[in-house]
C-alpha cells in the first residue's frame, strides 16, 4: 500500500493482532460498553478470519492500527475515553487551555530548546489527534495501559463516513447490471482455445470476481463498476455494508483520514506522518487479512492465504502471478510493480534460450577454431615473452590452451548475433511494457494514479516540517529573551506580539550548511575508497602474478594466470557484495541528515 508508515516488526505486529480480541478501559480494565450500532455484522461467508480483527463486540472490523510507547506520566489526568462513537463530548480544548496557562502543554508553548517531546506532551498530543479523529467520525477502542509498553489504538470507519469518503474519493462499485462476454468464432476462436489450454497450468488458483458463469446457460458475464454515489445504493450489487468495501480500500480511506487530523493546540502539525517523526505513535499500520496458513478447505482461503499458497511459494514458480490480487491486497503501485516484473521475467526467457544455444554452439566448434588449434598445438612451439623482468622466464603459448579453450566457449562467432538481439529484445521490451502498462491501467482504473503521485510529492517530509518547526519555536524563543535582556516585561500581548510575526516558510541554505559539508565529504570518502579498492585489486593481481612466476614448480607456473584470474574476480565480487552493504547503510543515514524537502523543484 501506499502508506508506508509501517512499523517493520513482526513481534509488534503479531502481538497486535492477539490483542484485538479484547477491549479494556483504560481505568478498572474492564470491558467496553459500547453503543448499539447500526451496521451489520459481517455476513458468515466461511472465509478464515482471524478473531484479532474487529473490536470487542465482534461486529466492527479494525481497520487501522496505531501503537505507541507508554510510559507512566507523573500526573494522573483523566485520559480520553478508550472507546466512542463519535457521539461523546469532546473536552479536550479547556483542558488543554488550562494546561497551557499552567505551562504544562507542549508544543510551541513549551522550551523552544528542548527538542524532545515528554511524555506529557507526547500525551497530550496523542489526546487531541484522537479527539480530531473521533470528530471525523472515527471510532477508536484501545487496549490498558501498561507501565513502559506497547499500546495498541484500534480504529473503526463506520458506514456513515465509509460511503461519504468513498464518494469523494470516486471509489468505483460493482454495479448489478452485467456485460456478456462474447467468445470470438472461427479461427480466431479456435486459437484462443488452444492457446488457453496451454496456458492454464501456469494459470494461479485464484477466483476471479470480476467474471461469472450462469451455470445454465454457460455464458460468461464480467462485472461493471462504477463510482460510488450514497443516493443511488439501488443501482449498486450491496449484499452487506460490512463487505462492500475490501479491507484495502477500508485501510486507504482511513489512511487518508488520519493523514489530514490536525493537531492545533498541541502543536503545529497535520497528519500520522508528522506524529510518527516525532514519535508521538512509533507505529501506524492496516492488519492482514487472517493467518496466512490455511487451516480449513481449499474454499475458505481469505486473500492472505491465496497470495502465500499461489504466489509467495516456490510450488508455484512456474506460474503466472496473480497480478489482479496482488494490486487488491497491496494497492495500484506494489501490483504495477509486479507486473513489470512478470512481464520483464516473461520476455527472458527468448534470450536466455538464445544465449544457451550460443554456449551450445561454442562447444561443438571449439575444436575446429583455428586460435584455439594454434594455441594448444604443441608442434608448433610457440614461445612468449617474459611477463615480468629478472625473475620471469619465457613460457610458450600452449600452456594457456586450457584458457583460450574456455573463453571461446563464451565468446565466439554467434556471439556477435546474440549481440544485436539483445539490442532488439531491449526496443521490444519496452514496447511490450508500454502496450501492458496501459492495459492495466484501464483495467484497474488508473487515471487518477498520477494526480495522487503529484499530491504525495508536494507534501513535506516529516522529519523536514519537524526541522520547520523547531526552527520557529527557536527564532521565538530568542525574539523573547531579547526582550527580556532589554528589561522589556513579556506579558499577553507580547506573546501574541510574537505569534503574529511572519514564521519562515522553508529551511535556509544555513540550515543546511553541515548536512552539505558531510554529504560531499562523505561522498568524496566513499569515492576514495572505491577507487582504492580497485587499486588494490590491480596490485593483488601484478603481485600474485610475480610470486607465482619464481614458483619452480612447473605445473604451478603453467596455471598461473588461471589461477590470478579466478582469485581476482573472486575478490572483485567480495568487495562489490561489503561496499554495497556500507554504502546501502551510509545511503540510508546520509537522506536522514539530509532533511531535504520532498518536492518537484520547478
């Protein structure tokens, strides 16, 4: 998906799912009276469902998943209600305004020279995003408290905000009105019949939804779908509300939600992104779909399942991926992805037939090459120039016939034609993809991909708005204290003096002056190394190549350049395998300085 927040830890994420089953009040621990609801429970469709993924009552399905630390606090306010419908009253505005007059808020109010959040503050931030988020409609259930661990925030869109959501967003919904999918006639038809029996064992085992059979007239039908609009359910094939959306379009649309809460009071900041850089949460995520091993028939395989059994299996390597799938569980990119490399790992399978065939080739006129036959014919007492000065001696040309032997197998005269069809597989390639790519975006709708792609790169980066914010509360901060140094009284209108000033809207080259000085030092270090490296595999191999001429064993001196050859490559590989690692790593730290903004510089 295209929320990438995610929190790589399978303990966390396991242990999250086992405590969804239970929902207990922050104060006694006990359960959670909830409020009757008006949505269904989901329909008993004998899929394998995990009890983890709905809340207490069993009947509202988590579809979201905050975590954060939590460590006792030493004041013991009333915290927020664990679990609402979106219909209690949210008090949260006084509190915060009578925890800002005594100076216990966070946030810009707070010591502009302390960058790191307490416990309290982070407290209260969490206290308004969740306010902000049950506001929106949300509804919330968390689990107890306990002293320094992991707690676990559950989220619920109800149908209210589900199908407004979804129609702003333009979600498209099977309809009931069906399209007869009529099977070409002739030859054509012929063709296509032999052409799917040879493909169906590299088809997957996957159910296609979009296309159905009347079992009397054995006519394929596919499935229209169109945007969803709340006035006109009618048109619309709604068995159960609980089940009209996936879990995935659930997930993106409470992804969206939680991205656009703000939090005002607290502190300046927009969206789970922001929170999660300063580590108000230290996790954001959507569950999985149930286990991913099957613990019933091969017909109550959930979506989880399906993807381990029929792609993320070795069994399965020689078929088709389940593209389709993949782009409903994962999102539009991951299944794009995906399909580039199944058409990428389709289309080389000519050349690799072709580079077998130039290897075969190889092998049966090695004996017949003239260069060969001259350099391994003894009878003709070839004899070659030292390789190195005093202590090399002359050596003749055969003893390298094992060598030249091996190299023709790979290089030889149909090499030159494999040459120039890899220059044609490339064009076709990239011709095949392109014709692919648009037959995927029509068929999963992606019109609006690029928009959400423009949208996602004009947003800040939230390390780079944490930097933004830190340096506002610092430029405050030395504006008061240069009033306070001229025995200027800072009172009430001084503060809201200094609020209404101008903030600045972007970092300064400044600001970004030592992030510059280590990113070009460390650039120019990694180059050095490189280049070192190299360097010390050309003088590895002129050494190893001397040291094994004074060798007054023969048989040593006639492989010697087999020998250095192999050694080298050997050490070339080594050091390309530990610099691609060191370099990954550096990579990695050096965009974490960096703090850049995350924007299309026009």
């Amino acid at each position: 998906m295209s929320e990438s927040s995610s929190f790589h830890s399978a303990k966390l994420v396991s242990l999250a799912r086992s405590l969804s089953g239970f929902g207990l009040d922050a104060a006694n621990g006990g359960p959670v009276n909830l409020p009757d609801s008006s949505e269904p429970p989901p329909p008993e469709s004998g899929i394998d469902l995990g009890p983890g993924l709905f809340f207490a009552d069993g009947k509202r399905k988590v579809d979201y998943i905050l975590c954060y630390k939590y460590k006792k606090r030493r004041s013991s306010k009333p915290r927020l209600s664990i679990s609402s419908n979106g219909n209690l009253p949210i008090i949260l505005p006084v509190r915060l305004e009578a925890e800002a007059e005594s100076g216990e808020a966070g946030g810009a109010g707070g010591d502009a020279e302390d960058s790191k959040l307490t416990e309290e503050e982070k407290a209260l931030m969490r206290e308004e995003f969740e306010a902000g988020l049950l506001e929106a409609g949300l509804q919330i259930e968390r689990d107890k408290e306990k002293l320094n661990g992991i707690s676990f925030i559950r989220l619920h869109i109800p149908w209210s905000i589900l199908s407004r959501e979804a129609e702003l967003q333009k979600i498209k919904v099977a309809v009931k009105k069906k399209c007869e999918l009529r099977k070409r006639t002739g030859i054509a038809g012929m063709w296509d019949t032999v052409i799917s029996q040879l493909n169906r064992p590299f088809q997957p085992d996957v159910p296609d939804n979009d296309i159905h059979k009347d079992s009397q007239s054995r006519v394929n039908f596919k499935t229209l779908k169109h945007s969803f609009i709340r006035d006109k359910l009618h048109l619309y094939d709604i068995k159960s509300t609980a089940t009209l959306f996936d879990n995935a379009t659930r997930s993106r649309i409470v992804a969206e939600i939680i991205s656009r809460t703000t939090c005002t009071r607290t502190c300046q900041t927009t969206g789970i992104s922001s929170l999660l850089a300063r580590g108000v949460y230290i996790s954001a995520f959507p569950l999985h779909d149930g286990p991913f091993t099957r613990r019933g028939t091969k017909d109550q395989r959930n979506e989880r399942q399906l993807l381990h059994e029929e792609w993320a299996n070795y069994g399965v390597m020689f078929k088709y991926q389940p593209v389709d799938l993949i782009r409903k569980y994962f999102g539009e990119q991951i299944g794009l992805y995906f399909a580039w490399l199944g058409v990428y790992t389709q289309l080389l399978i000519p050349p690799s037939v072709l580079g077998i065939i130039v290897f075969l080739y190889g092998i049966l006129t090695v004996d017949t090459n003239v260069p060969s036959q001259e350099t391994c014919d003894d009878n003709l007492n070839i004899t070659m120039c030292p390789l190195c000065d005093a202590v090399c001696d002359y050596w003749r040309l055969s003893s390298v016939c094992s060598l030249a032997r091996a190299s023709y197998l790979f290089d030889n005269g149909a090499t030159v034609l494999f040459a120039i069809f890899m220059s044609l597989w490339a064009a076709c390639f990239l011709e095949h993809w392109k014709r692919r790519q648009m037959c995927l975006k029509h068929s999963w709708d992606l019109t609006s991909l690029e928009h959400e792609e423009e949208r996602v790169q004009d947003e800040l980066r939230p390390e780079y708005e944490e930097a933004l914010q830190e340096k506002k509360a610092k430029l405050k901060a030395q504006a008061k204290k240069k009033l306070t140094q001229a025995g200027e009284s800072v009172d009430g209108e001084t503060d809201q003096m200094l609020a209404s000033q101008p903030d600045p809207e972007s970092l300064d080259i400044e600001d970004h002056l030592s992030g510059y000085v280590i990113n070009v030092s460390t650039l120019l270090l990694l180059i050095f190394v490189t280049f070192s490296a190299v360097f010390g595999v050309v003088v590895y191999r002129i050494c190893m190549l001397s040291v094994w001429s004074m060798n007054p064993d023969p048989e040593a001196k006639a492989s010697v350049r087999m020998t250095v050859t192999t050694t080298g490559i050997i050490l070339n590989m080594l050091v390309v395998l530990v610099l691609e690692e060191v370099y990954g790593a550096i990579a990695v730290w050096l965009t974490e300085l960096g703090n850049v903004f995350n924007a299309v510089i026009e």
